[in-house]
C-alpha cells in the first residue's frame, strides 16, 4: 500500500469506529504525524486530500514549512514539547499546538500571535493524567486555573485537553483509564476538544471521546531515527 492508501484505510477505521460508537465520524479530526518523515510523503498525503499535518521538533517544522510553501491549505500542528527559544517556528507557521504544558511558553506564544496573518493558535494544554514523574505535561490538578489564564491570552484559543499515555503500555485497552481521566477533566474545564490517541490506541481514544487522533506510523510507515 502507499501513503495515499494507508491514509484512506486509517481514515476509514476512524468513521467506522466513531459510528459503532454513536458518534459523527465529522467529529474526529485524523491528524497526520510527518514527524522524520521526508516532504515527498506529506506531498503525497496532501495530493490525496489531505491537510493537516503533526510534526514534533520546532525546527523540523521550519524546514518542512519551508519546503511545502507551495501547498495552499496545509496545515501544521505541533505537537512535541517546545523549548522557549524555538517559539517562533512554531508561532510563524501552525495552526496548532497539543503539547502547550505552562503559561509562561502561553504568553510568549500568545505575544507573537496577536495581528498574525494565520489569527490566534489553537492550543490543547497537555496534561500528564496520572501525575506519572517521567512524563510532560501539566498535572492534573492544575489543569482548571490554568486553562482559566490561558483563555485570557489574546493570541491564543484554548481548543482542549492533549494526553499521551505511557509508550510501554502493552495493549490499546490499557490506555482507556488515560482517555476517560481526560475527558473527565476536560468536561471540568468546560472544553470540548480532546487529542488523544495514536497508531496503537486511537480507536478507543475515538471510543472514550477525542476529537483529534494523531496517527503517525499506519499512515507514513515506520519513522526513520531522530539524527
Ligand atoms: C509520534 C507521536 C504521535 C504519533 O505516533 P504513531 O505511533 O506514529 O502513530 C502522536 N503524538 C505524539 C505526541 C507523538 O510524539
């Protein structure tokens, strides 16, 4: 299969699992995950209609949106955690950010976002669910005061809540508690998006709620190493 075919079987997957849980399949975004991958692969992708595009490394980003200024339409979320000095790749290009984790990084995204050409950037404020010391992500406790801040921030639109279960997990079902804790905080917080689930675990992300998977490998293969 080539991408366009693979992202055609994903995104048939997605439909069929939103139906068989009662849901709009309008209401699932697929993000597709073109982290390492080269832009001949997201040329492909977008040739097959699609547009919008995860990457997780701030300067990747920048070549890549470089690279594809040709494609009207496209859109770019980031989606990795972002050091301070790389906020403007992030800020001149995407649509999006699902990895936003302290209201410092919000107002210096929020600053380079008001009067830009792309409007405010969405955000989803990654949340570290199970308070697990390893992971990104803000902890759950914090999660309600700081979603209140960040909808002060005029560059900004707090679209939702992000999460990434444990990568060791040894089954999609294991990642459940994840995305049920998720949304339930996300319901406290008034929000409605969810992004959450990947390759391995985005049918029951759809089946506990989310709005956005990020699906990365079943659509591009598998990733080369990080250089
Ligand atoms: C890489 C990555 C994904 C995609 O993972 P796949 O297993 O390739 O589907 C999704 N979200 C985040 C934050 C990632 O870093």
């Amino acid at each position: 299969m080539n991408t366009a075919d693979r992202l055609a079987a994903i995104r048939a997957r997605v439909d069929a699992t939103a139906r068989s849980a009662g849901r709009d399949p309008r209401s699932v975004e697929l993000l597709a995950v073109s982290k390492l991958q080269p832009p001949a692969q997201i040329r492909e992708a977008y040739a097959a209609g699609h547009r919008a595009f995860g990457e997780n490394y701030a300067q990747e980003l920048r070549d890549k949106a470089v690279a594809l200024a040709d494609l009207p339409g496209l859109m770019w979320h980031a989606i990795g955690a972002l050091q301070r000095n790389k906020i403007q790749y992030v800020a001149r290009v995407a649509t999006a950010f699902h990895a936003l984790d302290g209201l410092e990084l919000a107002e210096a995204l929020s600053a380079r976002r008001v009067d830009h050409p792309l409007g405010p950037l969405d955000v989803y404020l990654e949340v570290n669910v199970a308070d697990a010391p390893t992971k990104h992500g803000i902890p759950a406790s914090l999660a309600p005061a700081m979603v209140d801040r960040v909808r002060t921030l005029p560059g900004l639109r707090v679209r939702g809540l992000m999460c990434m279960p444990p990568l060791d997990l040894e089954s999609p079902e294991q990642s459940r508690p994840w995305f049920a804790a998720l949304r339930a905080l996300a319901a406290r917080c008034d929000l409605s998006g969810l992004s959450m689930g990947t390759t391995g675990d985005f049918e029951v992300a759809i089946e506990e709620g989310a709005t956005i998977v990020r699906v990365g490998r079943s659509i591009f293969g598998e990733r080369p190493a990080p250089a």
